[in-house]
C-alpha cells in the first residue's frame, strides 16, 4: 500500500502529490489546521460547484 501522507521525525506532514509523486508537500500541523480552517469559512472566496 502507497501512503500519501506521512509524519516526519521533524512533527511536519507530509503530504505527496497523487500525479507527480516526487512534488511533495511539507507543513506544520498547527498550519494545516489554519488553512483547512480558512478552506471551511470560505476564506479564498466560493468553491466550484460539481
């Protein structure tokens, strides 16, 4: 099984880019929270509709 996010020894995650695998993603778990928090109050203005 592939993992696409894991925990460094550092406490950053890490998260990996399904479509280019090498393209990773370093944050800090208390930034992750702010910005999925921003996500969710529609900070960065209305999403898309499906």
């Amino acid at each position: 099984m592939e993992h696409h996010v894991v925990t460094s020894a550092d406490g950053t995650i890490r998260l990996r880019e399904s479509d280019t695998p090498a393209v990773v993603l370093a944050i800090t778990p208390t930034a992750l929270g702010t910005f999925l928090l921003a996500l969710k109050t529609g900070e960065f203005g209305p999403t898309a509709s499906a």
